[in-house]
C-alpha cells in the first residue's frame, strides 16, 4: 500500500524532505498536529539548525500562516547540505530502516488530550464569567477546522487539532460564557464528547461551529458547496487535508535549483506520473502509492464539483462551431454586455442559459467572471472554484479567483489555487499570498501592540522586503517601531533602500523617516550617497536636494558661528539653492557677528528688496547703528510705520545716539549729568542709565543725590542685582549704618557683594568700639563679621584681640610699652690670647612712652667673659641692673653690676646705628658687579661713680661690602674697621686705637669670619698687629604679644 516512509528524527531524512515543497508542507502539519509527541522538541530544534529563521512560523502569533511562511519562504533551501543518501537509507526503491527509533501510530484513545498552548487568545477584549445552564443537547460539527480553549479564552490544541473532522457529533455540557474578540461576540460552551470519546470539562468552542444534530452539509442538488460546508466522512476529511506534490527526482531539483529556476517549466505528463500524497503517523511520514492518489484526487474533485447530470458541462466544443442560431445568439449579447462594462445584464443572460446542456460551461464561465466584476465573492467563488477543479478557462478563472480568495483572506485556498498556476505565474501569486498573509498578521500585532511580534514578521518575511514586495507594510513597521527600536527600524529602511531603487517616493519617504531619528551628519551621508546615483528621477533628485537643504541648516543651526564649519556649510546650501533666504540670512548676520557692519547692511538690504515683508529691515536697522548712520536707520524706521516693532525701534535707535555719548565720556565727565537727564526725559524706565547716574554721583561724593537714585531703581525693581548693593553703599557713605545693615541682611541673597558689604559693616562697627575699649562689643560685631567672611585675617585677629583685652593678664600687659630684649656674643682665636668666648643677654621692660616718643625702661643682664691666655684680668661673669631712655639708636642710662670680686655702679650713653645700599639694578641685568654696601657704628660712654676707672668712650666704625650671596642666604663680605677704646684711670693696657680688615660670612643672626687688626697703645706706645677668628651674633625680640602693641 505504501512505498516509502520516513523517519523524521534522521536529520538526512529531514534535510531531504526540506528541499521540496511537499517535504515542507508536510513537516508543518506534522508539527502543528504532533506539539505533544516525545520527539517533537527534536525535530524542531533539527529544523531550527537547519533552516535558521525559517523557523520563526512557529511562532504562536502567526501561527495562522505556517504554510505560507514556512512553504513559500525565501530560504536557499538548495543550500542545505546534501547528504539525504548518505548512509543508503532511502535510496529510491528502499524501505527505511527506522533503526528502531521511530514512533508507532498509536491507537485511539478513550479520552481527547488537550495541551494548553501558553500563548494568549489573540484578539480577545473581553471574557466575562461563567453561567450555568442546562446541558446534554446535541450537534454536528459545521466548521472546516475547530479551535479550542479554556474558560479564561486562552487557546488550546488537541490531536484533533485544527483539523477536528466536519460532522463529527459533539454532546453540550451545562456552562457557558461570552467571549470579545475582534469587536464581535462569541457564545462559548463547554463540550463533554466527540463522537462518543470523552473531552476534558473545561473545554469550550463556539456555538457558531456547530449545528443541529439533523444537519446535513450541503445537498446534493444545483447547489456547489464548499467542502468544509459538508457533512463528509472522517476518513473523507482526513484525505481532504493532505497535500499533494510534485516530486520529481531528488538529482533533478537539485540540479535546477542551483541553476536558479528549478520547477519553472513543469511538464504536465511528468506531474501526473509523480504526484504523491505524504500521510502522517507519529514520527513516520509514508508516501502513497499512484493507483492511491489517483483514486483520492478523483474523490476529491467529486466532493468539490458535484457531479449531477444538471451540472455536468459538457466537453469543449470546437470553436469553428457557428453559435449565431439559438443558445449562442443568448452567448453573444452576453458577452457584449459584460465587454461594454454591462456585468449585471450579463448576468441575467448567463444565468438563464446556465442550464442549457450546449452552453452550460461557456455560460457558468461568463456568470463566475461577471460575478467577479461585480465582487460578489459568496456567487463567483463557488463558481470560479468549480471551473478550476476542472480546469476549464484556467487564462481567466485562476486570476479572477485568486483575486477574490485573497480579498477575501483565504490564504490557505489561494495556496492550493496558486499550485495550478505556471511557474512563473505561481511565483507572482505566492509572493502575494504572503503579502496578503504578512498584511494581516501586521494588523493584529499592530491593534495589540505587539511589537515582538511586529520584528518576527519582519524577520521571517525578509525575501519579501528583499524582492520590494509588501513595501508599504515595512515602511509602517518601521514608523511604529522608531520610538522603541530606531535601530531595529532604520536597519528595515536600509533594506527597503537596497531592494526598491527606482521606487522614488518610496525612497523619499523613507529617507524623511530616517532623519527624524538620524544625527544631521549622518543623514547627510545618506543623502550623498543616494545623489550619487547616476540613474535618479529629475524630480525625485530635486525633492532629494530640498530634504538635504533642510538637513544641512540642522548642521549649521548647531555649528557656532566662527567654526570653519559653519561657511563649509552655508556654501554647500547656497551650491544647491543659491537663492536660499535662510541661508543669506545667516551669511548677513555672521557679517554683522564679526563686526562688518557694512557687508552686512548690504546683505540685509539685497534680502529686503526681495522679501519686504520680512523682518530683514531689523537687520538693516541694527547694522545702521552700528554703522553710527542713524539718520538712515531712522528712516528706515520712518518708512515702517505700520509695522509696530520696527516703529518702537526709532527710540532705540536715539537712546542708541546717547549711549555713544555716554560711553565717550569719562566715568567722572561733568556732561554724563545732562545727557543721563536726556535719555531719562526719552525713557523714563531706563534703568541703565539711571545706575549710570547713581553710581556717577556716588563717584563724586554726592551720596545724597546717589541714594535718591538707587532708591529709585530699588523700589523699582529690588531683586535687580546691584540696585540694593548701591543703595547700601551710599547709606554706609551717609553714616547710616543701621540703615544699610537692614537692606543688606534682606537682600544679601539677590547680590553676593551685599555679604561682604555686611562683613564691612560688622567690622567698621567693631573697630570703633575696639578704638573706644568696648572690648565686648568688638567682639561681638567682629564674630558677625567673620561669620560672613571666613577667610579674613584682620577681621580674625580683631575678634581673638578683643576676647583677649577682656583677660586680667591682657589687661595687665596692656599697662606697658613692651617686653624689649636681646643677646650678644663673640667667639674668638688668636696667637695672643688663645680662644676667648663672651657674651651677654638682656631682658627689659618698657614701662611708658614719654613725650617725644622716648621710652622709660628698665632692665636686668647677665654677663660674660674668658680667655684661655692672658686672662687675669679678663675673665669675669656676673649681673647687671638698670634703666634708660631710648629714643631713636640712643639710649641715655644707670646701672648697678656686681661680679665675684667688684660691685660697680655707672652712667652710660650708648648708640648704634647701621646702613645699607643696595647696589645691583633691580629686575635687571647689568649694574655694579657687587650686592651692595653695608655698614654699622657702636660706641659707648660711660662713668664709673664710684671713680675707679674714671671715664671711658669705646667704639668701633665699620664699612663692608657684599660681594654675592651663596646658597642659603649666606652673604660673603669683606671690610675695614677702625676700632678705638679709652678712659681716664687704669688705662695703660685699656687704651688702644687702630684699623682693622676682615671678611666673613654672614647670615643672620651669625657672622663667622677673620681679621687683622693693627691695634696700637696710647700709653705704651707699641702697635700690636692681631690676626684672629671669630664668630659673632646678636638677636633681639619684644615678648608682649603684637596683637597687644
């Protein structure tokens, strides 16, 4: 009965089925009717492998159009790895070994199994709940295919499936409920069996698929119906739902396919011997025997075409026939009547002849193709569908019924339809089978909002938007899908781009399209590139140049105006629109941007002469101000009195006159008055010039006339920044501090200067009462004052100052002058007296400042001295107290000292003073080669009271010179010296003179060095000559704190 069967978990055997269309037709049913086979994960991965996104039909969204997307897809199924014979399983002739995998048909079962599907009732708005109502009637199946689903509306599938057999009997159970979908109204209600197999309980299905139990679907009479119309065995309807092929030889396909026309010319005797039927058992695909198909496709055509004696038609007559007598007269008119347009006459005439043996098939065939011109489908299609099946008038009827199944939306008939065709017809109406079916599968996914399944379709129909097929469907696609997917959309204009090249509004459209999601730069790479295109329409290539003249002012609107970028740009729009308002404009302001005022006024006077009515004479106006021409801007403005902000321009353009004047005067001219009263008299609200004028009179010291000015602009306007600041200012200058505190404190927010005036304030308020000892009071103004300026050093010390005043010790330490000290020493080596060290350190008190700016002070010191040769009467320590008055290098005083051995009482007068002169030109090269010349004298007078060594005077005169300063600010120096000692009693070794030549280095406090000195003695009358070491400091300080001096 069977001569070959196929195992469909062999990947050779799918790849095999795969390259031909009743292969792919065949593993779609299997796969919509096996969901709950143990290999049916399997084989769809299997074919997901093999095929890529072909395998998007099973998609639950458009599962309504499996066999159109998955049979007729674009896919190179040529390519597919051939190696379907690989390991000699179904060579031609062979029975497959199934390996012992395959799937055994299984037997009925006693209960129906439903699979819920996991996806959601499309096009359902509504479900409402459940009712009770009496159960057990009765009825027969009407519908072709039976859709499941449950009581939430949701869809389900079950082995009878979409193919649940016409006039099957079904029992009613006892709920119900009413379902939205689509805008209409549907009546569910459960079922409890079919054809005396149980069904689950929360099954339901439409009342409208089912009829009275005494149904009979379709008489046998003049009638055709519609076999899915018929109560039809289910054997019947089973061998219905098969799919016939063409299946020439494997070697032969392949062949053709590769060469790119496989199947273009069938031969009609070849197709009869080959055609095949493919039936479904588990895994196993069998293929009918030809004695089978031949017997079921005679079957078939009698349960399309009623075989009635009334309805036979007889066979074609010849066509030399002379039809002018009788019937054929009645054909005539008829065909006249349908040429000249006349369709419903034509159908009268038809119809009545229908009947008549001899004109029967003529006469049905003009009645179907009238029906067709009048699209009165329900009477063509049967008609049209009838002279199909038998193939008569196939030129005319096959167009004429396919035009009317895809109306319609039959997809599945206009596939079976399309079969019958040629193969280069059958292509043309494939590809609009699958525009008809991608059409309706976008506006269910458009209404719902899907857009994942929007991107699925675009992706599954990719041969049609590469054949510019369903163009229209695509562009919308990609608009609904800009907002949440630009890539996604513009990678769908890309490719209408390259497969509709000369669909020029097509492409314009898309192109407008793209730039709204596109950056200018790139847009106009998109642009450059469509331009180059030798082959563009004359008009589209004009619309092409207006889209990318509004693309380039994007560029230039966002470009600054000094770029290099933006006359590259400006020039590429005037190249295409030379006389480009816009962009005329933009060259005349950049001119008046870049101050070429006269360019500009050009510009704007060639662009107003075109277009008055424009507002090109503002650009004229302003490039005239700046011109200085302001009698010829005002009567430019004169000549637009009606237009009213040209007009309103005339007072600018004489205040305009007046600010030159005011900015030609110095800040302090005395003619700034008169002119600001002038330009106040023009425009009272001019608050411009009236900060002018304040701030003017508050230059000259007029605070009065100041404060009435800021007065005004700050009841005026007091959040104006400035106005508030000067108003304060001008109080401050009036004494009125209290005044301009509270101004400041209440709009210190609106002017960050008013903080600092605040602190200003604060501090001036602290100073006087630190200058009047309200110590407390300074402190407190001098805090507020901080508080607003952190960073104040002065305003600091001033509030540390005035919590320290309020101290007892501070206030003790205030009593006097200040805490004066210092220390001198002198480390000495020499052949003579060996290494000798002295030194002395001194601490005083200055206690009062006396008239003439002399210091009463008192003081206590240590003293000391030694030598390591010649030190009898030289070594000695000891204490000294005493005071003095100092004025200037003086200091005129008493003091008591006391040692081991001698107590000593003196008066002293004492001084020393030092210079410098720098030598080197400062911040320039060049000068004397030295730093400069420093110099110093010290002497002192003295009497011993109690007369022991009378009255002495010593000293020493020194001039030096820095030559350069070494690093660390040593200072290298070298001097002379005359250095002179004498007094009255015990003199003979005291009393000495002579000069002295050194040099040394010095940096403060410390000077190391050498010198010779030639010391000569008065009462010995012999000159020693000296050469020794030496290192000498002094330093002095001031211990009362300088915050208290």
């Amino acid at each position: 009965m069977y001569g070959r069967r196929y195992d469909l978990v062999s990947r050779q055997n799918l790849i095999f089925l795969l390259k031909s269309r009743t292969g792919r037709r065949t593993i779609v049913k299997w796969l919509n009717k096996h969901r709950d086979s143990g290999n049916y994960l399997h084989v769809y991965n299997e074919i997901a492998g093999l095929t890529g996104d072909a395998t998007l039909f099973l998609n639950p969204f458009i599962a309504g159009i499996t066999a159109t997307t998955f049979v007729l897809s674009s896919f190179s199924w040529h390519n597919m790895p051939n190696s379907a014979y690989a390991d000699n399983a179904n060579l031609p002739g062979n029975k497959f070994n199934s390996h012992n995998i395959h799937e055994i048909s299984k037997q009925q079962p006693g209960e129906l199994v439903f699979t819920n599907t996991n996806t959601r009732g499309y096009g359902i708005e509504k479900v409402e709940e459940l009712n009770d109502m009496e159960g057990g009637q009765k009825g027969k199946i009407i519908a072709k295919r039976l859709l499941f689903r449950n009581e939430k509306g949701m869809r389900l599938i079950c082995e009878l499936g979409r193919y649940a057999p016409a006039g099957a009997e079904i029992v009613f159970g006892n709920r119900t409920y009413r379902m939205i979908k689509n805008g209409v109204a549907w009546n569910m209600r459960n079922i409890t069996g079919i054809n005396d197999r149980p069904v689950p309980e929360n099954i339901f299905i439409a009342e409208k698929f089912v009829g009275k139990s005494k149904y009979t679907a379709g008489k046998q009479g003049d009638k055709i119906v519609h076999a899915a119309q018929r109560d039809v065995p289910v054997d019947k309807a089973d061998n219905f739902e098969r799919i016939r092929v063409n299946t020439k030889s494997l070697s032969a396909i392949l062949q053709k396919e590769k060469l790119g026309y496989a199947g273009s010319k069938p031969e009609k005797q070849e197709q009869k011997k080959n055609r095949l039927v493919m039936k479904e058992q588990g895994n196993i695909i069998e293929q009918r025997s030809q004695d089978n198909i031949v017997e079921l496709y005679q079957k078939r055509q009698d349960w399309l075409i009623p075989s009635h004696k009334d309805d036979e038609v007889p066979a074609k007559e010849d066509k030399k026939e002379d039809k002018k007598d009788g019937v054929g007269q009645f054909l005539g008119v008829a065909w006249r009547y349908f040429n000249s347009g006349d369709y419903k006459n034509a159908v009268k005439i038809f119809s009545t002849i229908s009947s008549s043996p001899e004109s029967m098939r003529e006469a049905k065939y003009g009645l179907a193709m009238s029906y067709s011109k009048l699209k009165d489908t329900e009477k063509a299609l049967p008609l049209l569908e009838a002279l199909a099946k038998k193939k008569l008038y196939l030129k005319d009827v096959l167009p004429a019924l396919m035009s009317l199944l895809m109306e319609k939306g039959d997809i599945e008939n206009a596939v079976f339809y399309a079969g019958m065709f040629g193969e280069k017809d059958k292509r043309k109406w494939e590809e609009e089978i699958r525009v008809k079916a991608l059409s309706g599968a976008f506006e269910i996914a458009k209404k719902q909002g899907d857009i994942e399944g929007l991107k699925g379709l675009v992706d599954s129909n990719g041969g049609l938007l590469n054949k510019c097929l369903a163009h229209g469907i695509f562009v919308e696609t990609a608009n609904l899908l800009l907002k949440t997917d630009d890539k996604y959309a513009t990678d769908i204009y890309r490719g209408l781009l390259r497969s509709c090249p000369d669909k020029w509004d097509l492409r314009l459209g898309i192109f407008y399209s793209m730039k709204t999601i596109s950056k200018p730069a790139d847009m106009l790479i998109e642009l450059q590139g469509e331009e180059s295109r030798k082959e563009l329409d004359a008009g589209y290539r004009e619309k092409l140049s207006g889209l990318k003249i509004s693309v380039l002012k994007e560029i230039f609107a966002g470009l600054k105006p000094d770029s290099p970028e933006f006359e590259k740009v400006l020039n590429e729009i005037l190249a295409l629109s030379p006389e480009d308002s816009d962009a005329l404009s933009a060259l005349a302001w950049r001119d008046f941007r870049n101050e070429q005022y006269e360019e500009a006024y050009k510009r704007f006077s060639a662009l107003y002469g075109s277009e008055p009515e424009n507002d090109y004479a503002e650009g004229m106006i302003y490039a005239l101000m700046k011109l200085k021409r302001f009698d010829e801007a005002l009567e430019v403005v004169g000549s637009h009195k009606d237009n009213e902000k040209i007009a309103s321009m005339g007072k600018d353009i004489r205040m305009k006159m007046l600010w030159d004047k005011v900015s030609a005067l110095a800040s302090d001219s005395p003619e700034l008055e008169g002119i600001a009263r002038e330009m106040l008299s023009i425009n009272p609200d001019e608050e411009g010039i009236r900060d002018i004028l304040a701030w003017w009179y508050y230059n000259k010291d007029d605070y009065e006339k100041a404060y009435d000015e800021f007065n005004a602009l700050f009841n005026r306007n007091p959040l104006t920044k400035g106005y508030s600041f000067g108003l304060a200012s001008s109080l401050v200058k009036l004494n009125r501090a209290d005044e301009a505190l509270e101004i400041v404190v209440k709009n210190k927010k609106n002017d960050e200067r008013l903080a600092a005036l605040e602190a200003e304030i604060y501090l001036d308020k602290a100073r006087a009462a630190y200058r009047d000892k309200k110590y407390g009071e300074a402190e407190t103004y001098s805090a507020k004052a901080l508080a607003q300026n952190p960073q104040d050093t002065e305003t600091r010390e001033l509030l540390e100052l005035s919590r320290y005043r309020q101290t007892l010790p501070a206030r003790a330490m205030s009593a006097i002058v200040g805490l004066p000290g210092f220390t001198w020493g002198n480390i000495t080596n020499s052949r003579t007296t060996g290494t000798g060290i002295s030194f002395l350190v001194n601490q005083g008190i200055d206690w009062v400042k006396l008239p003439g700016d002399i210091i009463f002070n008192t003081f206590a010191e240590y003293r000391y001295r030694s030598r390591s040769k010649d030190n009898r009467y030289f070594d000695e320590q000891g204490q000294a107290v005493g005071f003095e008055l100092k004025k200037s290098i003086f200091r005129l005083g008493a003091e008591y000292s006391w040692d081991r051995y001698v107590e000593q009482k003196s008066a002293y007068l004492a001084w020393y003073d030092d210079w410098y002169k720098y030598m080197k030109k400062r911040g320039e090269e060049g000068g004397f080669p030295i730093e400069g010349l420093s110099g110093e004298t010290y002497g002192k007078i003295s009497h011993d009271l109690e007369n022991t060594t009378g009255t002495s005077i010593s000293g020493h005169v020194n001039q030096g010179i820095d030559w350069f300063t070494l690093p660390g600010d040593i200072v290298f120096n070298t001097y002379a010296e005359y250095r002179f000692s004498f007094r009255t009693k015990d003199n003979l070794y005291y009393n000495a003179h002579g000069p002295a030549v050194g040099v040394e280095l010095q940096k403060k406090p410390f000077r190391i060095g050498m010198d010779y000195y030639w010391e000569t003695g008065t009462k010995r009358h012999a000159t020693d000559k000296k050469l020794g070491v030496y290192l000498r400091w002094y330093y002095d300080w001031d211990l009362k704190p300088e915050k208290l001096k």
